[in-house]
C-alpha cells in the first residue's frame, strides 16, 4: 500500500473486511486468529475475533425437517457473523430442507471449489436466502450465485430426470452424489467441465446427455467414477472419441 492521502483504508483480504487506520510510514498489519468452539446445539465453528466472523465446521441436526444455516451466532456474549462453512460441515438422518443464510460469503477458509459435503440421506431441496453473493438454489438444487457451477443436487430429490440449466460451465465435485432417483441426467452445450466423482452412487442412472464440448486442458478422468451403474453417455459425434478415453461405459453419437 503506497502513497495513501487518508489515514485510514477499506481492506478486504481472505478472512477480514472491513477499515484499517494508520499513520504515514507506520506498518499495517491485519492479524486473524482462529479458535474452535462448540455451542450448546453441538455445532463446532471457527471464530475469528479480529473481524468478528465465524465458519460453521460441523453440525449434526436431528429430529427435525428442515434446517437453516444461522447468519450470526453469540459466544461468550459476543456476536459474530456466519460468513463461511467449511466442506463436510452438514449431517443430518432426518432434514429434507436446507437453508443457507445470504450472510454466507466463501467455502471454508481459501474459498476453495465447492465439493459436495452435505450429508443428509433425507435431503429434497436446497435453498438460498435472497441476496446471497456467493450461493443460489434453483428448483431446490444448489448452484453458485452467477449459475456457472452447479454444486449439488439433493439426494433425495424426487426426479427421475434432470436438466441442468443453460449457462452452467462446471458440474462439481460429488454433485449428484447418491441421486438414487435419477435415471436421467441433461448438460446443456455451456457445461465443459465435469469434476471428480461427480454422479458418483447414482446407481440406478440410464442416460447421460453432454450436448457440448469438454475442455481438453482439464483433467476429466475422474469424472465418472463410482457412478454404481453405466450409464449409456448421449455426446456430440465430435465428442465420442475423446469421451471413450475416459469412460468405459456405452457412448453414442447424438442425432
């Protein structure tokens, strides 16, 4: 930071936001402290005192339906902002609804690609509060706030079929994951990444339809692993040797 007119300055850098003071030639320096706490519900979060944030890292809810994500919590009288969770933070045998607060502002602490860590057996649909900048739901199914990635489709979901909406580039990691119900899966011409695992326990899926082009600077040979069924993939005649290379299943030409 140089040549600053003012003696105080707006930062925002990995876990802080917010407004800094200083004087000419004195150093600025942002610290973030980290502890682990539990509540009384036996959730675990993160503090980080300096900004007044905190990450959800663990929560087991039972005996109910349905769940919201908390956009503040109070420990030791203070109050501090839920603004991340962490991957694998959500587990519950008994919600079919999850609500994640707008408060809600990066995926653990490094803002990492989203991986599919809500384990909920009973899961039907995801939803967002309005004015989220990170996160968005869509007929109850997970995506990010722009719709360029789809994160996660509920397990529980009653489709037998799925059609991803125009415009997503990237279907995540575990995204589908143990969609028992799916028989049919659609990715519009926009997708052209598929990660790891991501219709991985899909057992009793049929049909997957790629209709565009899979970036060829990605590694897609995990794409479609642990699907517990093979499913015939429906791609682009341009498509189908390269698709062949990293699945084993059938691959047929589109018409």
């Amino acid at each position: 930071i140089r040549d600053v007119k003012a003696d105080s300055i707006y930062i925002s850098c990995w876990l802080y936001s917010g407004v800094v003071s200083f004087k000419d030639s004195s150093e600025v320096k942002v610290e973030v402290s980290r502890e682990s706490v539990t509540l009384d519900d036996g959730s675990r979060y993160y503090l980080y005192k300096p900004c007044m944030q905190a990450m959800l890292y663990s929560v087991n809810v039972e005996d109910k339906d349905e769940y919201q994500i908390p956009s503040a919590i109070t420990y030791n009288g203070e109050e501090y902002s839920v603004v991340s969770f962490y991957h694998g933070s959500i587990y519950s045998k008994d919600i079919k609804k999850l609500v994640f607060p707008k408060s809600i502002q990066r995926i653990d602490e490094d803002n990492a690609d989203f991986k599919n860590g809500i384990f909920a057996p009973k899961l039907e649909n995801i939803e967002v509060e309005p004015g989220s900048r990170l996160m968005s739901s869509v007929d109850g199914v997970l995506y990010d706030a722009k719709h360029k990635s789809l994160w996660c489709c509920p397990v529980a979901s009653d489709r037998t079929e799925y059609t991803v909406i125009d415009g997503v580039e990237k279907i995540c990691q575990y995204a589908f994951y143990n969609c028992s119900n799916l028989k049919s899966i659609c990715l519009p011409e926009s997708v052209s990444i598929i990660k790891t695992c991501a219709f991985a326990g899909c057992k009793n899926l049929e049909s997957i339809y790629v209709m565009g082009k899979l970036n060829r600077n990605v590694n897609h040979f995990e794409a479609f692993l642990y699907m517990e069924s093979t499913p015939t993939l429906y791609v682009p005649e341009s498509e189908v040797e390269f698709i062949k290379k990293i699945y084993k299943g059938p691959v047929q030409a589109l018409q």
